[in-house]
C-alpha cells in the first residue's frame, strides 16, 4: 500500500485529507497525518468566536472519530524534526520513524514576532493559535484581580488578524489599542479613504487607533507595562496582542536541502512539487510565483492540485493567478476587496462613493474603455460582493454609466446587475471550496437536490467562510424555478407552510392556540424557530401580547426585556417621539441610582436601563409604569421608535410640528408585532435632523404637507428609504402607513426588515404604490381596518404582568427557590459599571 504523509493538521493539511478520501482509488493509499497541537484541525478563520463561547469543539473541522472513519491514522501532539529524503523517512522528537512514498507539507505560517526590545516580557501574546487565546484569558484574569479599573491592552498590527485581536481584547474588557506601523489600517486590501472610514468606525466603538507607530522598547520590569515609540512618544498597557504578519514554517524543508525562497518559503511549481517531485508544499508554507498567500482559498486549491496530482490526474494544475479577493465582517463591519483594489492611473479609472455619516465607501475601479469592472473595495455594506466579485472574475458587461453599480438604476435605487444565471457556469462561487455555478446548478437539475440544505450537503458550498450564501440561496431558488418547481422557504420541519401562508391559516381559522396550529397545520413537537414565529402571528393578528402564551416566545419575549451578555437584562421604557418632562427623568434616575443601573441615551431617543437582574424587573416596571411609563418593546420583533427633530416647535426652519405628529403615530403603532423590528422617524424639514430617510419609514415635511419614505434601514445593511408619496395631510399620510405597514406584516417573511423585503417584492416600489395608494388588490379598507383593530387592541404587557400574580412568578432566577444570581460580576467603566468579561 502507497504511504502519504501528512505533516500539518491545520486547516489545508484537513482539507487535503478530505480532497483525498473523497476519491474512489485513494483506497490503494495509507494515510498518516501529524498535527503539533493536542487537538485535531479547527477553523482559525473564526478563531475569535472562541472569546464569545469558550467551545473549541465548535471551531472543530472534523472529530477524531471521522479521520477513524476514513481510514486515517492523527497523531496529534507530535512535532516532525528532520525529513530523511534520501531513505524517505521522516524522523519524531520522540526519536520514532516513519516511512513515506509521498510527502505532503502542510505546516502553515507562524506569527512574525519583530525583534524589538523586551518583546519577551510577561504579558505579550501572538493570536494564533487555541492555546494562544487560553493564555491571554488566563493572564486576563489575573490583570483584573489586581486591578479594578479599566486596564489597557496593544494589538501590534492594524491587518486583517490585528483588528480581530482588538475586538477580542475589547471582549475581555480591556480598553483596546491599535499599533499600526503603516499610516492606514489594513494597508494591503484598502486605500486610504477606506481605510480612514473603517477607522472612524471602529474607534466609534471603542477601540483607540495608532498609525505611524514604530514600537522601539516594551517597557516594564518583569511584565510589560508600556510601550515606547520614541523618547517622548509612549503609552502605559498591561498586555500586548502582537499580529504583525506571518513567517512561513519551512524549518523542516531546511533540515533536508529542498529549495527554499530568498525570504523563506518552500518552492513549488504549479502541481505543487517541491524540489524533490516525491515531497508537495500546500497552504502558507509554499511559495509560488514567489508568493506566500495567506488566505484560505488558495491553500484549498493547493489542496486539490497536490490530491489530484498524487493520484495521477497530472492535468490538474494550479492556477498562475490566485484570485486574493476577500470578504470579512471586521468588529461588525462588512469589509472587501477584489480585483485591482488600487487603480494605476495607467490602467483605468474609479469611481468613488463616501457616506460618513453611515461610514460607508464604495470604490469601483473601471477600465480606460469603460466596459469592464477592473477590482474595487467596500467598507461598511459589502452586500454586493458577491455580484462585483464574478462581474470581475468573468469579465461580465457593465452598465453604461458604470456609476450606477454603486447607486443603482436611475431614479429608483434599484439594482443594476443582472441576473445571478447570468454568470458563466464555470464562474467560482464559493472560493473555499472551489464550487462553481455550474455545481450548485447541475446539483439542483441533474443531482436530485430539491432545496439549499441539499446542495450544501453535496457541493460543501458555503460550509468556509459564509460570504457566498447569498448568491448560492439565488442560484438555488432560480435554479428550482427553471425546473418549474416551487419556491418556497417553509418555516422548519414542522410547518410545511411559509410565513405568509401560515399567517392566513391561522386568521381564517381563527385559530388562537399554539398547539391548535400544530395539530391542525403541523407535525411533531414544534421547535425553537416556529414557536416564536407562530407567537409572533398571533401578535400581528390578535395584537396577543407575550404574557398568553410564555412558553412559545423566545428568551427576550418571555421576559419582555433583552438579556445581555452576562445573564441581566436590560429596561427600555416607551418615550414616544423622544419627548419626555422633566418629572420622568427624574423618575427614570432614580429607579436607575436605586437598582444600580448602567444608563444610556440611545440614538433611537430614549433612554435605556442595562444590568438589572431577574428579579428585579417587575420591581422596577412597576415603579416606571406608576410614573406614567409603558413598555419600549425594545426586546420584540415590533415598532420601536419614531425619532423626531424638535420641528417647528422650536426650530427656525421647522415647516411643520414634528413632535406632535411622531408621538402620535408612535403611540397609534406602539406594540405592533411584526417580522422584524421596525423603527420610524418624522423631520421638521428637510435638512432630515430626524434621519427618516434612514428608516422602515419616514415623513419630511415639506411645503404643502409631508413627503413619505418607505423601506429604508440602518444596520448591517444601510439603505435609504424610496419616496412613496408627496404633499400629504397628517390623515392621508398615516392611512397610507396603516396600509403599507399591514401588508408588510402580512406578506413578509420571518426576521425580514422591510427593506430587503421590498427589494424581493414582484414589481418592487411600484407595484407597492399600486396596492397600498391606488389599492389595485381591492384590499386597502380591510388593511385599515385591520390596523385599527390592532391599535384598538394595544394593552401594555409590562402593565399585565406586574398586576397579574401568576405572570408575576416567571421573572426568578430558579424555578424551586427565591435565591438571586450570586455569579454576577461587574467592572467598573468610566462613572458607572459593565459585566465583567467572560474568560
């Protein structure tokens, strides 16, 4: 039997074992695989969810049962020390031997630790590894039992992995600062006006930026305790994450004379041979075209040429040009680049969009010719990457006017691209796993798959990285299409309906129950998807608050408060239109004095209570609701806010009363249930102090009346909200939301925010007009009517509970004691407190 030797359990080394047992004659091979660390191959792509969880299990690749499975014998534990090339042999620090046919290095890249003075100090890190980020919690912890106050921690890198550093330290409840030697951050995959944007972002949230930073000395006796820069240039930390690029491990490659780089790295040609064509080279280890990629792409295609080419398929070669396109959430910011990122002036031209005030940027860059789509970067909304990714890859057309790939289509904001069938089927769609169109295609009109779970099962197809689902959901729902199949997205296992059609079973049913809808529409038990979704009907219909059915919502539901990240909860009172008298304020500061509460004026207008514990909650509701306070519903799928400016109230260029008119309609629709959230804003005038325009939906007054926006949102996914209609009364314009806000509840999908909402939308903004405005569905007076039931309805649910003895008994902390949460622990921060951060 051929022996292969896998040295390198990481993520290519893994994926190279599952390239190899997926073909029919790996079975005349033996493989071996050894990993230097105690557990098998994890995911360091999301190495920083270990800080939101602790699970190494959940970064796993595979257990060790499935190498059991597929024949493959993990030695984990084990270091390699010297490869014999001329016995093929390769030799263990445990002085044992091991023979091989072929060798396959997969030993990756190790932190670059600059040589700086007192880099060896306690208290200095690198972020590679588990055990890495074991350390750091560790030595957290002992930081913060000497100390009360907030401690600083350094990240030395402002890349890629050094971002993640930062809001990993951040996590840990450390005051995080960046050290970035270069005068941008990530001064690889951005330009400096992206980079200034994603910068502007990240320090909003706390973190601190330094560029142009060389750190000479760290300063300190036995532990670090600063860092110096120059002889008056310093600042005091406690810990120091350094992610300053990588080093390929090549040592091994030494110890036998293969052919190495000028600056390390093992050679290889594109079957990925080294020096010696018995001995491959996969992932950050080998240098080809004299390049180390540090992406996890391109060490998958290593994979699968080395696989290939050992199993005698010799045309299967590496590309000469490796795609370093990437798509990343940062700290929760959407970040990419592909292509030709930054445009010689000789090649071509951008085009250039900068919001700041939403910190976004958007750059194409364009050839001389104007018809194709050269590279480009996106900060802050990279929801068109995947389009700009292929238009690129394949040379697809581009609109005339090439500026409307960034705004969209002349006068409606909508898309300029073409269909997702458009593109070749050979295009890759997911890069991690080599999946083209034509896999996930053909695996729908050929392979028998009949849905997305489908395809993901047998193509692997957004199993990496994630940043393709998009575009596959879209290939897989037109690829069911052309087949004439239905498109359906059912709501789990137990529902055989979507939303929408479960919606109207349950109204013309009149059906009232949860388990009435399961007998009647369902099967099984029912589960932790379709039972908040189910309550979440009987709210849009019945204007049901949680406190009837506690057991089918979700946690925030149950408890009608957000839980936070360290078990309490937060208290978030209606003040509607954000006007509130002196009288509650004083209330609202001293319920918070007196319970101890963390507070914060949101930029929703209002004022939120964090840190009170279970138990508490009714006590306080019934202190706020005494003082003339209700519910903010700011832990349900339901109207949030409506911001106003203060308006012709006070403004010397209000044109209408906005106060007034947002505390009106936010009372009409306070406690409103629907598919996602909802948030609106009214502004005096056109200057848009408000942001309506920013909202599910937005009045600007104007002359003659108010103009009204619909199915704008901020989050991860900015989008203005589209001019519905003009000039209108205080009546019309809220019988058109009535409307509007009804057949959104009835029709969308679940968790889905109005704006995405109406980009699927047959006909989009004009067939919505058409329903709610000229009422071409004949439907318009049951939708008012329906809505005024609902208002009619409206009872607040805190008021409920705190009269309601037996609703009184859920808000414990355990069900068969009285004992409050004693493993709460809080930090101080500035004047008030923060959860201390999980280790």
């Amino acid at each position: 039997m051929i022996k292969i030797i896998v040295v390198g359990n990481g993520m290519v080394g893994y994926k190279f074992c599952e390239k190899f047992v997926s073909h029919a004659s790996s079975k005349n091979f033996k493989l071996t695989v050894f990993g230097e660390e105690v557990r098998p191959a994890y995911d360091r792509v999301h190495l920083s969810e270990f800080f939101e969880n602790g699970d190494a299990k959940a970064l796993e690749m595979a257990p060790r049962k499935w190498y059991e499975e597929q024949g493959i014998e993990l030695i984990t534990d084990e270091r390699i020390t010297d490869i014999h090339r001329s016995s093929k042999k390769i030799t263990t620090t445990k002085d044992l031997h091991y023979k091989y046919d072929y060798l396959v290095l997969a030993t990756g890249s190790a932190p670059f630790v600059p040589n700086i003075n007192g880099i060896e100090k306690k208290g200095v890190f690198v972020y590679r590894t588990i055990e890495d980020l074991e350390d750091m919690l560790a030595y957290a912890d002992i930081l913060k039992s000497k100390n009360s106050e907030t401690t600083k921690a350094a990240v030395l890198g402002g890349g890629l992995l050094g971002l993640e550093a930062a809001k990993a330290v951040m996590d840990m409840g450390f005051e995080p600062h960046v050290i970035e030697f270069a005068p941008k951050l990530m001064p690889r995959q951005l330009d400096t006006r992206a980079s200034k944007v994603l910068q502007e972002k990240i320090e909003s949230i706390g973190i601190h930026v330094h560029l142009s930073k060389a750190t000479n000395k760290i300063l300190g006796d036995d532990a670090i305790t600063g860092m110096e820069f120059g002889e008056y240039d310093k600042i005091d930390v406690d810990m120091l994450v350094i992610s300053a690029g990588i080093r390929p491990r090549d040592e091994l490659a030494k110890t036998c004379d293969l052919e190495m780089g000028v600056r390390g790295g093992i050679v290889v040609n594109d079957k990925m041979q080294t020096s010696d064509p018995e001995i491959y080279a996969i992932g950050e280890v080998a240098l080809y075209n004299q390049m180390i990629y540090g992406l996890v792409a391109p060490g998958y295609d290593m994979a699968e040429v080395a696989v290939n080419q050992i199993l005698g398929n010799s045309e299967v070669l590496m590309e000469s040009d490796i795609d370093m396109s990437t798509k990343l959430k940062l700290i929760g910011v959407d970040v990419a680049s592909y292509g030709e990122p930054f445009m010689p002036v000789e090649k071509g031209y951008s085009i250039i969009y900068e919001n700041k005030t939403k910190n976004l940027y958007k750059r194409i860059n364009i050839s001389h010719d104007g018809k194709k789509l050269l590279g480009g970067i996106l900060v802050g909304d990279a929801s068109d990457y995947n389009m700009f990714h292929q238009i690129y890859l394949n040379g697809l057309p581009i609109p005339e006017d090439a500026e409307e790939l960034i705004i969209g289509s002349r006068g409606e904001g909508g898309s300029s691209f073409g269909s997702v069938m458009d593109i070749p089927d050979a295009a890759q769609v997911c890069s991690c796993e080599s999946i083209t169109k034509g896999d996930i295609c053909y695996s729908i009109t050929e392979g028998g798959c009949n849905n997305l779970g489908d395809v993901i099962s047998k193509t692997k197809a957004t199993t990496g990285c994630g940043g393709c689902k998009p575009m596959v959901v879209d290939l897989v729902n037109e690829s069911l299409k052309s087949l004439g199949k239905e498109v359906k997205e059912t709501i789990c296992e137990h529902f055989d309906f979507n939303r929408q059609e479960l919606y109207d079973l349950i109204k013309i049913n009149k059906v009232k129950d949860y388990q009435e809808t399961l007998n009647l529409f369902g099967e099984g038990h029912g589960c932790e998807t379709c039972k908040p979704l189910v309550a979440s009907i009987f709210a849009s219909i019945n204007m049901e608050t949680p406190n009837r059915q506690v057991g089918i919502q979700d946690t925030n539901d149950r408890f009608l408060a957000n839980i936070q990240r360290n078990g309490t909860y937060s208290v978030v009172p209606r003040i509607a239109g954000g006007e509130i008298t002196p009288d509650k304020l004083i209330v609202i500061g001293q319920v918070a004095k007196k319970y101890d509460l963390y507070t914060k004026v949101t930029g929703g207008q209002r004022i939120d209570l964090f840190g009170a514990q279970l138990h508490e909650l009714p006590l306080i509701w019934k202190e706020l609701i005494d003082a003339g306070f209700e519910s903010g519903h700011a832990y349900g799928k339901s109207l949030r806010t409506v911001k106003s400016c203060v308006g012709s109230t006070w403004c010397r260029y209000g044109m209408h009363e906005s106060v007034t008119y947002a505390i009106e309609i936010e009372n009409r629709y306070r406690g409103l249930r629907s598919p996602h959230k909802l948030k609106g804003g009214v502004s005096g005038c056109i200057r848009e102090c408000a942001e309506a325009r920013g909202k599910d939906f937005g009045l600007i007054a104007v002359e003659g009346g108010w103009n009204l926006y619909v199915c704008g949102n901020g989050g991860a996914t900015p989008k203005h909200a589209v001019l519905f209609a003009e000039q209108l009364d205080d009546a019309t314009a809220i019988k058109y939301l009535d409307r509007f806000l009804m057949f959104y509840i009835r029709t969308a999908g679940p968790l889905v925010r109005t704006a995405p909402w109406l980009d699927k939308l047959e006909g989009g903004i004009e067939y919505l007009k058409q329903v709610v405005i000229e009422d071409s569905l004949g439907i318009a007076e049951e939708l008012e009517l329906e809505m005024q039931g609902l208002v009619d309805k409206y009872e607040c649910e805190w008021k409920q509970a705190i009269e309601n003895p037996e609703m009184i008994k859920r808000f414990k902390h355990f069900v068969n004691s009285d004992d409050t949460d004693d493993n709460l622990v809080f930090v101080p921060m500035r004047e008030q407190k923060m959860p201390k951060a999980w280790s």
